[in-house]
C-alpha cells in the first residue's frame, strides 16, 4: 500500500478554513492523510478480459409502485467496505451487512429538478448566504479569531486547476473559495448552468440536500444503502460494473480525462468556465454511461453524493461483527483524527461515489467502497447527492 497520501477537500472542512485564512489574511497549514497517493504509488487493478455482468432484475417506479425516476434496490446481504490492495484504512475491514429494499433515484438529483424546488419554495441555498460563525468555528483549531463581518461573503468552493503539475499534498493550488458561486454559478459570477439542466446539480450542502428531500418526501441513503446500491449486485468488484476499469477500452465513468493523466492541470488559454463548458473537466449529463444491475446510473464519477451518516473513519472497525449487521444507520458522532487541521470531533457527513476530479494519480474514490467524511455545511463544485423512499416494493 502507498506510504504517502494527498489529501481532498472533499473530505475536509476545507472551506471553513480557506475562508478565514483569506478573511484574516493568515497562513493555515494542514495535512489530511489518507485519502490519495501519487500515480507511481498507486497499484494497478489487474485487467480482465471482459465486463462482469450482474443479472438482478431492473425494476423502474411508474407512480403506481414506486415513483417515477426511481429504481427498486431489493436489499439483502452483502459485504460492504473492501481489504483489496486498493482500499483506504477508513474502507477496512470488509463486513456483513444487511438492507431492506428501498427506492432509489435512478440519478443524481438534477439542475433542472433543484431549479423546480428553488421556484416552488423560495429555497436559498448555503453557499448563497452569509457564512455562519457557528458552522465556521466547528471546523476550525480551538482560539481561531472570528473574521470582520465585512469579510463573511456568500459564496462557495471551486476547482480552478493548476497550469503545470504541482505538488499533490497542497490542494490549495487548485481549490479557491470564490464569492458569489451557487449551485447556480458553479464555478462563480460568470458561469452558468444555462443547457446543463440534466447535470448533477452542485455547490449544494448537507442541508441543501435534507430541504430538497423534504420536499420531495424523500430521504438521503444511509451509507450501507448507498453502498449496496451502487455495486448493483457485484459482491467485492473493485468498480461498480466489475473489475475491468475500461472493459473493452469503453469509459464507464466520468472521472479526470485521461486515465493517470496529469492532474489538476487544466489548459490557460481559457477560463476555468470555458474550460468546463468545453467538457474538458467537470460535470457530465446524467445516463451519459450506462446503468448498473440495479438499473442506477452515475453511482460512482461525475459528482460526489451526500448520504444521511456521520462520518468516523474508524467506522467499519468498530461497526465489524460477527455477525450480519442488520440496517446500520451509521455512527452517533463524527471521528476524524486524519484531519489534522480541524478538531477530531468537528462535524462531518460521510460523501461516497467520487466525482469528475478523481483519477488514478489522485483520489481513486470511484469505486462503491471509497468514502470521505465532508463538512456538511460545505457546498462544493463536485458535491451532488440523489435520494431514496421507502414506499412499499413491488
């Protein structure tokens, strides 16, 4: 296994942070082990000739059992986490675990479906209003000093990218917090989500996602749920359609383009608006690769994804039994020793999937057992989330 890891702010409190460094003008420095490794230290999945195809039946909502847009996850056992060479510590040990069926949506919750919650409600999003201290100072070292009013700005984290390889351990170089960026300007005042109504829709919180499901009637997945979901009846596969990464030489997920491609190198000949907007790094439309064997789309790529958990990285060592857990709905609290810069027990829900951003030389987060613990109070540019109901099975 790799002795040196990167870290990703997706698993951080890196805006808090980011904020008021910039805010008060000084230097915070931190190191966030164990979620990334340099490309020469990642080990290669072993190829295999052809795609594992898994054979459970696909059964779609049609509003008379389940609702539209929804897909039946029949539930049962399954061995969640993985010890594969690939794995992260917070990923061990691989357990028993067991879920009752439920719906899930076949998507990411899209532009479009938050754009219709945002006009039927009124809904103001995180990242569009003022930052609250309160959520600040939980991220941050005991003694930080609160910023000037002056300086607590709506606005959100952005991926901006690097015009030449840099050092992976400095996620600062490619990472900005941009005023006035929203789940509708992604990537700040300038850019848009005009044409991109069927793309995850992001720069949305934890708590953007509980008010979008409680209108909907939904809920966010537990991360067992969400786990079982998406290896779509694959037992330990390393990706959610098998163990091939390109079965075939066909891409399967949107991830970094360029399988160990030089990351966060974007060109500079453009804006990172017009680089997105080029397709050459961001967001795809959902259904661009097809389903998994549950009939869901996306599970893993494109844009991380909110479940309902506390985030502790020793979850699944203290969670391992003996026995089946039966419908485990996560830890109390959040853990997170790792992340040096922020207390242990700063608040932090548990993101799954992995988005457009990871690739093999980064975060290689797109696979079902993968896992990150993300300040819920943190809209970021690579952060969605879909929902599940528990309306009666077929």
């Amino acid at each position: 296994m790799p002795k040196h890891r990167n870290p990703d702010p997706s698993r951080s409190n890196t805006r808090r942070r980011m904020f008021v460094a910039s805010a008060l003008g000084i230097a915070v420095v931190t190191t966030l082990a164990g979620y990334g490794a340099a490309s020469s230290l990642w080990p290669r999945t072993q190829q295999k000739s052809a795609l594992q195809v898994p054979h459970p039946k696909v059964v779609r909502g049609d509003d008379v059992r389940g609702l539209r847009g929804m897909a039946w996850v029949p539930g049962g056992e399954f061995l969640m986490g993985s010890d594969s060479r690939l794995s992260q510590p917070n990923e061990r040990p691989a357990h028993h675990v067991r879920v009752r069926g439920f719906w899930m949506d076949e998507t990411h919750v899209t532009n479009a479906q938050f754009a219709a919650f945002v006009a039927a409600t009124g809904y103001v999003t995180t990242a569009e209003q003022t930052p609250r201290w309160e959520d600040l100072a939980a991220q941050l070292p005991p003694g930080t000093p609160r910023p000037p009013p002056s300086a607590m700005v709506p606005g959100a984290m952005v991926f901006v990218g690097t015009d030449k390889p840099v050092d992976l351990r400095d996620w600062s170089q490619w990472w900005q917090y941009v005023p006035g960026a929203s789940w509708r300007h992604p990537q700040g005042p300038g850019s848009t989500i005009d044409g991109k109504g069927d793309h995850p829709v992001v720069q949305v919180s934890y708590e953007d996602a509980l008010a979008y499901a409680k209108w909907t009637g939904k809920r966010l997945p537990t991360e067992a749920e969400w786990e079982f979901a998406a290896r779509g009846g694959l037992e330990q596969a390393t990706y959610a359609w098998g163990d091939d990464f390109e079965p075939e030489g066909r891409p399967l997920v949107n991830v970094w383009q360029g399988r160990g491609g030089t990351f966060p190198v974007v060109p500079r000949t453009r804006s990172i608006m017009s680089v997105k907007a080029a397709g050459l790094v961001g967001t795809s439309p959902v259904q661009s690769f097809p389903a998994n064997g549950y009939g869901l789309y996306d599970m893993t790529g494109n844009a991380w994804q909110w479940t309902a958990d506390w985030y502790r990285s020793d979850a699944f060592r203290l969670q391992r039994s003996t026995e089946v857990v039966d419908s485990p709905r996560g830890p109390a609290s959040s853990w997170d020793p790792e992340d040096s810069g922020a207390p242990p027990q700063a608040p932090k829900r548990v993101t799954r999937g992995g988005s457009f951003l990871c690739n093999e030389s980064y975060c290689l987060s797109y696979r079902p057992s993968a896992r990150r613990g993300a300040d819920p109070a943190n809209p970021m540019s690579h952060i969605g989330f879909r929902l599940v109901s528990d309306a009666a099975g077929p």
